[in-house]
C-alpha cells in the first residue's frame, strides 16, 4: 500500500494563497455576472416562448372544442368548454390523441422522400468507411426500402441478426426442459385425481441447482413460483371472433412462461376441429413481445416486425410455416389464420406462403396490424379490424386493399372504441380492446357482407376442437431478450407493489397459486395489469364482493404505472373446466366498465355451470360507480 499523508492542523491561508484568491475573484466576478446576464436573457426567452405555446395551446382548444360541438358523437370524448387549466388540458388531449395517428401516416406516406437524402450520404459514405455501407445503396426513396438499409446497417453492428432457423418443440415439452416445476404443477392442477394438495413429483429437475452447481434442499414454497397461475390458464377451445382476440392475449404471455418480463419463446397456436365435412384449421401468431434491438430466442420480436416492412420474410413466419407443416395439416383442409399486431402482418405473409406450399388457407382475421404493403391472395377472405386512433395500422403509410365482392373479399372495420378523459394512446393498440371491438362487430355487423364473412367464420367456432401449442426459438442458443432494452418508469414495475399484493392475495382464504404480472401486447409502453389466481372454489368470486380487495391492488398499479386497464382470471379446484375473466377499464364520466367472460370446455360439469352461472355463460358488461374500488383506509385500527 503506497504511503498516505499525514493529518495537518491547518494554519491558514499564506500570502501566495490569499493573493490567488484575490485575482481569482477578480477575473470570476465579472465572469460570473455575464453568465448571470446570459441566464437572464435566456430566461426572459423561454417565458416568451412558454407565453406563445400557452397562446397556442389556449387557441388550438377553442378550435378543438368548436370543431367537436359540430359532430353528433364528440370522438375520441367530449371536450368541455376550455376556460380553465383543467378543462383546457382535457380539450388538449383529444386533440393530440386525434392528430397522432394522423401524423405516423403522413410521415409513413412521405417517409421515402425526407429520408432519403440521409440514407443517400450514408451510402456515399459507406464507399470510404466499410462499416457504413449497406443495401440497398440507391433505392432508398421507399419505407421498405429505408427499413432494408437500417436493418442490413444493424446486422453490421450485431444488431436485428435474424436468421432463418428455428427450433419447434411442443409448448409442454419446453416447459417441461426449461420450467420443470411449473410444468410438474400444472399437470397436478389438470389431473382431477391429483389430491387436494400439491406434491412435487420426486426426481423432478431442479434447475437452479444445475445452474449454481450446489446441493439445494427442496423449494419451501413450490407453488409461489411465478408462471403457474397464468399457465394454468390456457384454453381449450376458441368459439367466437371475441374469443380469438381474448386467445390472443393469452399466446402473447405465454411466451414468456416465468413472468420475468424476457420473451423465451415465439408460440404459435393450432386448433384442430373436427368437423362432419372433414378438418379445419385455426393458426394463431403472437406479437411483439421484445422491442430489444437484438435478436433473442423469442423470433416474435423487433427485428421480425422491421424485416416484414422491408418486404422480407423473418424467422418467425417460417417457423410458423414448418409448425404447420409438421402438424399434419393436409391439401384441401380449409385454414384459418389469425394475429394481432405483428401477428397478424406475419400470418398475411403466411396466407402467401402456404398457398404455394399447396396448403387451402382460406380466411384470414387480423386485428391492428397493417398490411396495405403485403400482397395477399385474393382467393383468401380477410377481415381486418382497425381502430380509428390506432397508429399501428397507419404505420407503412398505405390503406389496406378493398375487395367487397367474389370469394377472396378484403374487409376492413373501422371502429370508435369508448375511451376514458385523459387515456394513453396505447389503450386502443391492444388485444383485449380489439376483443371488445370483435364482439360489438358480432353483435351488430356494420354490413351485410361482413356478417357473411362472420358467417363463414363460425364453421371453424365449433365444439369438436384440439389446441395445440407450439414454442418456436430461433437457433443458435440465443439468450430470451428484455421486454424493452431501456427500463423508463413509465415502462416497468419495480417489483414491490406488485410482490406485496401477490403475497397479500395469497393469504386470502382458498387460494391455491397467484400470479401479478405485466402484459405487454401492443407498444413497448402499453401495459395490462393482470392478476391470474387458481382457487379452491370458484363461487366466493361470482359476486362482486369477493373480487373487489383484488380490484382495489391492481387499481393501486393502474394509477402507479399508467397502465391502460387491468384483467383478472380465476380457475377453481372444485369446477374444473370453467375460466372466469374480467377487463376492467375507466370510461370517460369516471364509472369503471367491468367486461366478463366466462370459458366452458369439454371438462366441466353442467351442473356446476348451471349452479355458479344461472342466467348463462354469454359475455357481460356491468358499470361501476366512479368510487367502487376505492381503498379502505385505515383497516387495520379500525379492527
């Protein structure tokens, strides 16, 4: 260690020193005042721009709410007259929630022409420093072209490596190599003769004691590991367009089965029906699930949605074709393909794909994906679903074809979903709202042509279903990648609320395995807060009363993380067979919106469905009062 100095009793300053800090204060003042002058001008120009954008920002309102006085039904919500801070912010809102979507498809549309200049000099460039050169080297003046330069500049930086190899193993199989003890639980969970109580299978792989290398003693809380509840939750059959979307949601948390917010896998899912007029086919594609520039192991990420808009096919879609290749599905049997998002820009290009692989795709339903820029056979029948302030749909800067006769008809629905004041434009680019979208257009099709499409839909909706899980990797070892690769506050839960009020709901009575998680189906930033739990008995959470302390937890996130709803699921002991959900959601007068489905498959007793569920089964929609799920304060004194 080097010798260190002694302490010193200090004497004061010394003449050289006191002489130094004079001229320093003589050369610093002046200094420091024309800094203070500088700061003041600068203030004095930013309280005149601040006073301009008010100005602006006070007309652009009035302009707003007068344009919104003129429409029948205000969208996306009524503006009140802007007079106050308050009330100017509200009118501020819509506005901007109005013109975003508007503004990503001018610049969609435009994008080739005020890029290409930059994408040009980095070609001129790219001739002297080889890191920089890319192609395509002149035809830049297109969004495909653009997205093919940045993606072939990323893969020289190792960024956006797609590949083309894939890995498919059965999604059972997976989780029973990488995730043994939620693979061990779910299987006591379905076995009706398991016992009222788990019991780890003995031998069962202890992964983490594989990875450390040590001795470990069996887990003291097996079923306190994340992922069993939301495992537990998948469905056995898929009965309606509603039901697709809600199936959707689904897929996209399955692919990341431990809840660490990393995308292990891509899931594609088949349903198998058989029908008297032979088989039919639903093939399902998840969305993005990582918007981390790297490719990961999950093929359903950013690289794969930037090479479908440079026009190229990514991994996932040709896994997605090997997946059902080997699942047996034969010439002639009619197939359904379905996505939202990126699933559904994959399963377009799948609807070419598997035609010249001699595969009779014949509809295809999307759900905000844009596909103006995929060519899709005209023998298919597409039903695309649109909301109008959903910017994702706009984002390749064309409209979707329109094709309202013959057999390979391309629809497009655009509809006004309700929106709460003040709501995140992530709100209307998720699958739960595009479920609530596809039971309204079931409910009341906005044409004769698009109930003879949801007509044709039903034959695949039957009861006589298989589902078949898929987990599709890219090969090559590749680790799961983050969910985001910058972790914002406004993108991520630190893991103490949400810890705390998963422990909290296990100790309520009954509760077997909870699951508190974040579902990330839309945006990078578009947040559902879900709580999955399996119970004993289903009947304490019929009633309102029962579920309401769970409202309460997850509501306490909503307004912590500005998430856009929250959803919760429940899967009994006593009555398996039946899945009971519920979305809930702000609507703009303050009320909550509570929507209910109820899933019945092939295991469950009628009679239990007749008990827990009189007046049936269908879809409900129940209204809240603005403070029904307020927090009970003081609980603990009051006791």
């Amino acid at each position: 260690m080097p010798p260190q100095p002694s302490p010193q009793l200090w004497r004061g300053r010394t003449p050289a020193g006191r002489l130094a800090l004079v001229l320093g204060l003589v050369v610093g003042i002046p200094i420091a005042l024309l800094l203070g002058l500088a700061l003041l001008a600068a203030g004095i120009v930013g309280g005149v721009v601040a006073f301009v954008a008010w100005l602006v920002g006070a007309a652009a309102a009035w302009v707003w709410y007068a344009i919104q006085r003129r429409q029948r039904i205000p969208y996306p919500f009524g503006s009140p007259p802007p007079s106050s801070p308050s009330t100017r912010r509200v009118a501020l809102s819509g506005l901007y929630l109005s013109l975003v979507p508007r503004v990503v498809g001018g610049v969609a549309r435009t994008a080739g022409w005020l890029l290409a200049p930059l994408a040009l000099l980095v070609s001129v460039v790219g001739l002297f420093l080889p890191k920089w050169r890319a192609r395509p080297y002149v035809a830049v003046f297109t969004l495909p072209g653009l997205l093919l330069k940045v993606v072939d500049l990323g893969r020289r930086r190792g960024l956006l490596r797609d590949g083309r190899d894939t890995v498919r193993v059965g999604y059972d199989d997976f989780l029973a190599r990488a995730f043994p003890l939620i693979s061990d639980v779910l299987d006591w969970w379905d076995d009706p003769d398991g016992g009222d109580d788990y019991v780890p299978t003995p031998g069962l792989p202890d992964v983490p004691a594989g990875l450390l290398g040590l001795p470990l003693g069996p887990s003291p809380d097996p079923l306190g590991q994340p992922g069993i509840a939301a495992g537990a939750m998948r469905r056995r059959s898929i009965r309606s367009l509603r039901d697709l979307l809600l199936s959707q949601r689904e897929i996209d948390d399955l692919c990341d089965p431990d809840l660490d917010d990393r995308a292990d896998v891509g899931v594609v899912r088949i349903v198998e029906l058989s029908a008297p007029g032979g088989r039919r086919w639903m093939v399902q594609l998840a969305s993005t699930k990582s918007w981390h520039p790297r490719a990961g192991a999950a093929p359903n990420d950013l690289t794969a949605d930037l090479l479908i808009g440079a026009g190229r096919l990514p991994a996932y879609t040709d896994g997605a074709l090997q997946t059902m290749r080997e699942a047996g599905i034969l010439p002639g049997e009619p197939v359904l393909l379905a996505g939202f998002s990126l699933g559904g820009m994959v399963a377009a290009q799948l609807a070419a794909a598997t035609v010249d692989a001699g595969m009779d795709v014949t509809h295809l339903v999307v759900a905000g994906s844009p596909l103006g820029r995929i060519a899709v056979p005209e023998s298919v029948s597409v039903l695309a679903l649109e909301h109008v302030l959903d910017p994702v749909p706009r984002i390749e800067g064309r409209e979707n074809p329109v094709r309202v006769e013959g057999r390979g008809r391309f629809l497009t629905v655009k509809a006004r979903p309700p929106l709460s004041v003040g709501f995140r434009i992530g709100a209307l680019h998720q699958s739960t709202a595009y479920a609530d979208t596809a039971a309204a257009v079931e409910a009341d099709p906005p044409d004769p042509r698009v109930a003879a499409v949801l007509g044709e839909l039903a034959t695949f909706f039957g009861a006589q279903q298989r589902i078949h899980d898929r987990a599709t990797m890219r090969a090559g070892g590749l680790p799961p990648r983050p969910s985001v690769p910058l972790y914002l506050h406004s993108t991520v839960e630190e893991g103490i609320t949400r810890g705390t009020l998963r422990r909290t709901i296990r100790r309520l009575p009954g509760v077997v395995a909870v699951d508190v998680y974040q579902s990330r189906s839309g945006f990078a930033t578009t947040i559902l807060w879900n709580a999955d739990m399996l119970v004993r008995v289903l009947d304490p959470w019929v009633i309102i009363a029962g579920r309401t302390a769970v409202y309460r937890g997850l509501l306490s996130l909503l307004d912590r993380r500005r998430a856009v709803g929250i959803h919760l699921r429940l899967q009994a002991r006593a009555t398996p067979g039946i899945t009971w959900e519920a979305t809930v959601q702000r609507l703009s007068d303050g009320r909550w919106r509570e929507s209910i489905d109820i899933t019945v498959d092939d295991r469950a007793d009628p009679a239990d469905v007749e008990r827990l569920f009189p007046d049936g089964t269908a879809p409900v929609v129940i209204l809240h009062a603005p403070d029904a799920f307020a927090p009970v304060l003081d609980v603990a004194r009051q006791r």
